[in-house]
C-alpha cells in the first residue's frame, strides 16, 4: 500500500493549530484522511483555530514528551507524522537556547527513535515529515539556495533546526524511515500570528484603510526574502510523502521581495500611498546573524514532486490584508470564510 491508495489513512500533525497544520490538516480531510492533531497543553490559540479545524481530533501534547508521543503512535497508528510543531520565533531563540534545543531538536531525535521501535512492534512503516527552514543556511550566501548548500545556522533556533534535518537524513539511511524534510521558505497566510512581520505589516495596511492607526515597527525594510503562501507549501509537505521515495527537497518560489516592498503592495491593495507614515524603524529589531536576501531554488520539488508555488507575491500580500479588514470591519476574529 502506498499513500496515494484510496483508503482510510490516519495521520498525525503536531502543532495543527499553527498555520500550516491547519491548512494540512484541511487538505488531508479533503482527500477522506483521518487527522490527528496535537496541541501544547493549554494553548491559547486553538479556540481561536477552532472554525478551521472541524473533523480535526485534537489531543494535547508536550513536544518535549517522548514518552506521550510514544503512546500516540500506539493509540492512533498513524499512516504519516507531519512534525510542524516548533519554538519558532528565530531572534527569540537567544532567550531559551536549552528549551530550543529540547523542541526542535531532541524531540525530532524522539520522535525518529518511536518510529523506528513502532514498526519493529507493529511491521508497519510510518512516513515521516521534518519541517526544516531556510534558515539553516546562515546568513553568508548569495544566490539561489538548493538541497546541497551547505548549512551554517546562526541563531539557536537554525543550529537546533539544522541537526534536526541531519538527524531525519541519518535514519533514514541508517535505518530505511521513510523521512523527508522539507526546507521551507518563509510562506504567510491570513492566519499567521502578529509575532511574525507580514502579519504585522497586514494589520497596519488594514488598520489605516478603516481610519486607524497601527504602526508597525520594524528593523530593516531592504532585506530580500522568498515569500510564499501557506497554502501552497502544504501541498508540498503532502507530495514529498505520497511520493515514492524519500528525499529532502526546497520548498520556496525561486524569487525574493524586500519587506519595503511587502509594505507597498499592502497599502496599495486597499488604495494608500502612504505605508512609510506606519512605519517604525527599530535597527534593535535586526540582528546581523540575520542574511540579507534568502532565496531558494525549488527546481527539484519541480522536477520530482511536480510541485510549485502557485500564489503571487501581490495575491498572497493583498488576502492577508483583505482578510484583516474583514476583521476589523466584522467584528469577527475568525470564519471559515476567511480562507477565500
């Protein structure tokens, strides 16, 4: 049996009530998936996921508990694991570097371990999902990035990123998982939360449309970065595991914007020219273990998954402020109308 048969499939998909887990967890319901989706105990932001996650059996769970996954993996014997759930605020990651490490790395390590004893126990291969970042590459390259370039993190948060990835690579040859990583690229939705700057950036777009004022402080709104949409990269996520055989691949859309012109074109979609009048400039707020310009090169997700970004830069920016609108005028927080 392989993941593509027309049968009933569970999967699993830590932290479902971020972005990404949330549209995964739509797209494998579409296709007659069973999900479950974990949540840190006593997280606030799955009452406000809740309209976006209907059919979604939701079960708390510790990423740092190696033993609890262990009994997920006995309770539910998922098909597939889609490892989403992350410390992930980057510049942060200098505060807890051992609560980073913990999350993102020794956890991966966990989670690999169970696998490799569940099928032992059960003669059934699980396929594994990582979701690795761009930022394992460090801040020293020019050009687009691809599988191969070498990693050389910079925060706490890459360096525990980047020995995840390797871990995942690491069993799958030693011990023939089916693991894959996806190296993601920075991708947005009208569902990202406002420690993250295109949301912010959103937010202040649509406050000044409705005669509010939202500043939005920033650090520096020339560095280049490869946006996509949410959206789009789960389809990815689902293709490098329905695929037959596993391999790492770059999820990006191969161009790059700077943050000045995610301000534009934010303002522009609902008619204002003046998105520099919102603006703070905090140089605190970067970092220069932060790169200039990332951009991938997803030649190979093309070639062998069939998979690209199909969402504009200009369509992804302007839903995202659409959306913040639409809160602020409603009144409502979250609707599943929302999601376009």
């Amino acid at each position: 049996m392989t993941l593509a048969d027309p049968v009933t499939r569970t999967a699993l998909i830590t932290g479902v009530a971020g972005q990404d887990g949330m549209y995964l967890a739509r797209l494998l319901r579409s296709q007659g998936w069973h999900v479950v989706g974990t949540v840190r105990p006593g997280l606030s932001s799955l009452a406000r996921m809740a309209p976006y996650l209907g059919g979604v059996q939701i079960v708390e769970h510790d990423l740092r508990d190696g033993l609890g996954f262990g009994d997920l993996m006995t309770r539910f014997s998922p098909d597939a694991v889609f490892n989403l759930a992350a410390f992930s605020a980057v510049g942060r990651s200098w505060t807890d570097p051992e609560l980073v490490t913990h999350t993102n790395l020794i956890a991966v390590g966990q989670m690999l371990e169970t696998l490799v004893r569940h099928r032992e126990k059960n003669v059934k291969d699980v396929r594994f999902f990582q979701a690795s970042t761009a930022e394992v590459f460090g801040s020293e390259f020019a050009g687009a990035l691809h599988e191969e370039t070498a990693h050389r993190p910079r925060t706490p948060y890459a360096v525990a990123k980047s020995a995840a990835h390797q871990l995942v690579i690491s069993y799958r040859e030693h011990h023939d998982l089916f693991a894959c990583n996806g190296i993601l690229f920075n991708h947005e939705s009208p569902f990202r939360g406002r420690q993250f700057v295109a949301s912010r950036i959103a937010a202040a777009a649509a406050a000044a449309a409705c005669g509010q004022r939202l500043p939005v402080a920033l650090g520096d709104i020339d560095i280049h970065r490869d946006w996509g949409a949410a959206v789009d990269y789960v389809e990815a996520m689902r293709r490098m595991l329905a695929h037959d055989v596993p391999g790492d691949y770059v999820v990006a859309t191969g161009t790059t914007h700077t943050l000045r012109d995610m301000l534009n074109v934010a303002f522009a979609s609902v008619g204002r020219d003046d998105p520099e009048d919102h603006l703070e400039i905090q140089p605190h707020l970067w970092s220069t273990t932060q790169a200039e310009s990332l951009r991938g090169d997803p030649s190979r997700a093309e070639r062998e998954l069939r998979w690209s970004a199909t969402t504009s830069f200009e369509d992804l920016v302007a839903q995202m402020v659409a959306v913040e609108v639409e809160r602020i005028t409603s009144g409502v927080g979250e609707s599943e109308k929302y999601l376009g």
